[in-house]
C-alpha cells in the first residue's frame, strides 16, 4: 500500500499558542483515516497544513509524497478540501454550482458524469438543487460541498468535520457516501471529527489528537482493545484522561 499522507514532527505555532506539538502520523492509500480529538486538539490546523492553505513552523508534511510547502501547486492538482465552516455562497443554483465545478475539472462526457454523480451524493431534491445556494440550509451547503469534494475523485479527500450540522438520517447517508466513495471509486480520506459514534463508524484506522499532540494511533480495533475500552468513544476518554494525568 503506498502512502497517501506522512506527516513528521508537524508543529504549528501562533504566536504564544502552540496548536501542532510534533505531530507525526501515515494514512495509506484506499483508507479512510479520522483524525479525532476535542475542541481545540488541532485538527483543523493540521488539515489546512495538508491543504497548502497554512504553513508548518517547524516538520514537514507529504501528500502522496509531495512536499506540502514546496511542491504545494503539485498537492492542490491531487487534493480537495472540505472546510470546517463553509462560506461564500453566490448567486448560483446547487445544479449550477456542481455543474460548474464538473466542468472545471473534466470535460465531455467525463463532465456529464461526474456532474451526476455530484448531484447523487448531494442528496438534495430536484427542487432544492433549483434554488439559489444562498437560500440553503446550514446541512444543505454541507452537502452540496461533501458533494464537491468526492465527485472530482481526488487522490486524496481532506474532510474537516464531514458530518457537522446535520441530523442523524444525514450524517448516517453520509457515513454510507463516504465509505462508497472511498471504497468504489479509490478516493483516500482524511476525516477529523470529535464525534467517537462517526469514526468509529467510518474509519480504517485513527490517530487521536489531545492539545497538539498525538496520544494513540491505529486500527480503530487496535485503539479500542490497547485500553480495554468497550468503544472508541471509551477509548478515546481514556487515552485523554491518561495522558492529562502525565502532563
Ligand atoms: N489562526 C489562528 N490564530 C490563533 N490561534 C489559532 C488559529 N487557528 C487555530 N488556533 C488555535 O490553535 C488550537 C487548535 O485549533 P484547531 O482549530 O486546529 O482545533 P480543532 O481540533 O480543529 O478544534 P474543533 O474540534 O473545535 O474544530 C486552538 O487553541 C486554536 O485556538
Ligand atoms: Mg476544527
């Protein structure tokens, strides 16, 4: 299995906070990989680092090899990224908005069908794909952006927080589109959520973040059997309280 993302000794500073403290982790090749940690953990830092929207203080940080900082118009060609909030809404339709992207991606028929397939993992209805996106709903822009973010089939799919916003019969239809997309089409994800029920859901393997530093790191089985958890939700308390108490 080649590597997707290697990250080394990845540290990120701002100012006196310090959100990255050495980081290192692999996510391989056809996996879905979850980056899980509370609020504040650093998560979103290290997933806009992997972006090539922030720069590392200090490590360094490969997509397929390609150096994130140095090779950064290399590693946006083969990434997408799903932002933890998203903005920007213009005046287009959700049918105009996927059609446009198809059409900066692929052409012809390629286009055609990447359009489909967007309009698919949207979820949403036709008459809502008419609608201006400006008028949607918080999980509605969420789906239209995971919709976004998978249909170009990018080697690698950085979701920040992928099931935020939306209720339990959206966040289990998204659980099921990810895990297709993934698995069907050979798109690899990074996902990072705090929601244990999600990863554990979701994941291959998992590597939990506490205050910039990483405290456990495997299979989702491996995580929850090193600490006799009955979850990952148990295992990932653990793992915190554990590493709360040494420091
Ligand atoms: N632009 C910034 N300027 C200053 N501090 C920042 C900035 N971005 C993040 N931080 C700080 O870095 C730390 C990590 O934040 P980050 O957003 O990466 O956490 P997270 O794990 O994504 O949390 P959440 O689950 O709430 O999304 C926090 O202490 C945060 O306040
Ligand atoms: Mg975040």
């Amino acid at each position: 299995m080649s590597l997707a993302v290697r990250t080394v000794g990845l540290t990120k500073r701002f100012g006196a906070i310090e959100a990255l403290r050495g980081i290192s982790f692999e996510a391989y090749e056809g996996e879905i990989f979850g980056l899980i940690g509370p609020n504040g953990a650093g998560k979103t830092t290290a997933f806009r680092i992997l972006a090539t929207l922030i720069l590392p203080t200090l490590g360094s940080a490969y997509v397929y090899g390609l150096d994130v900082v140095k090779e950064a118009a290399k590693v946006r060609e083969i990434i997408s990224y799903l932002p933890e909030e998203v903005g920007a809404y213009r005046n287009l339709t959700g049918r105009e908005y996927l059609n446009y992207i198809s059409r900066v991606y692929f052409k012809g028929r390629e286009a055609e069908e990447t359009f489909e397939i967007g309009l698919k993992i949207s979820g949403l209805s036709d008459e809502d794909l008419s609608r201006l996106m400006k008028t949607y709903s918080r999980g509605m822009k969420r789906r239209i952006q995971l919709a976004r973010a998978l249909m170009v089939r990018p080697k690698l799919a950085i979701l920040d927080e992928p099931p935020s916003g939306l209720d339990p019969v959206q966040k289990s239809e998204i659980r099921g589109v990810i895990k297709k997309y993934a698995r069907g089409l050979g798109v690899t994800a990074l996902i990072s959520t705090h929601e244990m029920y999600e990863a554990e859901a979701v994941c291959d393997r998992v590597a939990i973040i506490d205050r910039g530093v990483i405290i456990a790191n495997g299979t989702v089985k491996e995580v929850i059997e090193d600490v006799e958890a009955r979850n990952l939700e148990d295992a990932f308390l653990k793992y915190v309280k554990m590493k709360r108490i040494m420091t």
